[in-house]
C-alpha cells in the first residue's frame, strides 16, 4: 500500500468554500473514475498561523494506493505532479506542486 499526500492552504476566509468543494466535486470526481488500485481518500483539515503568511487553513489529503501503477493511472506519467484542478486553484491560496509518496511499512489497529 502506498500513501498519497498532499498539502494545500487558504485564506482562513476560504476554508469551509474549499473543503466543500472538495466533498461535493473532487473527491466524487475522482471516485467515479473507478481507477484500479485506488482504495481511498482522506481529508485534514487544522488552521494555522505561519510566519509570512497570515492565518491560513491547511488541508491534507492521503489518497491510499495497491501500487505505483495505481497512482500512474490517476495522476499520469509524471506521477509525482500534484493534481490540482481549476477549481480548486481558484480558492486555495498556495500548495504544494509535488505529492509525497510513502510505503506503508505496518498498521496495526487498538484492541
């Protein structure tokens, strides 16, 4: 299995307009594209006040992943590159241009 992160800001101001988007048009988007591999998607939500940048809402998605096919098919050949579609640059203030990509290594669930 393979984690697919991501980080995105917005002005504070924007932040329930984003996560919406996102519930009512991204993720859905990306869920009907019943792309082989893909298990989920996950969103976190915190805001934060960085120096040089005001008070901002920092999302994170994880998308989970069987394997690097899987996250080729979703994102393409440069695999690495975010997907960040128009919409959703529209209300986010910055973000990061590359995902991150981690093996997971164990899980291991309380009893």
């Amino acid at each position: 299995m393979i984690g697919r992160v991501w980080h995105g800001w917005t002005a504070r101001a924007n932040g329930d307009a984003y996560e919406a988007l996102l519930r009512s048009t991204i993720f859905p988007g990306i869920l009907a594209k019943r792309i082989a591999g893909f298990r989920r998607i996950e969103l976190l939500r915190r805001d934060v006040d960085e120096p040089g940048q005001g008070p901002e809402t920092e999302f994170v998605t994880i998308m989970w992943f069987d394997s690097l096919d899987a996250i080729k098919a979703f994102a393409g050949k440069d695999w690495d590159v975010a997907v960040v579609p128009e919409a959703a640059r529209a209300v986010l203030k910055r973000f990061d241009a590359r995902s991150q990509h981690y093996e997971v290594c164990e899980t291991r669930e309380a009893e």
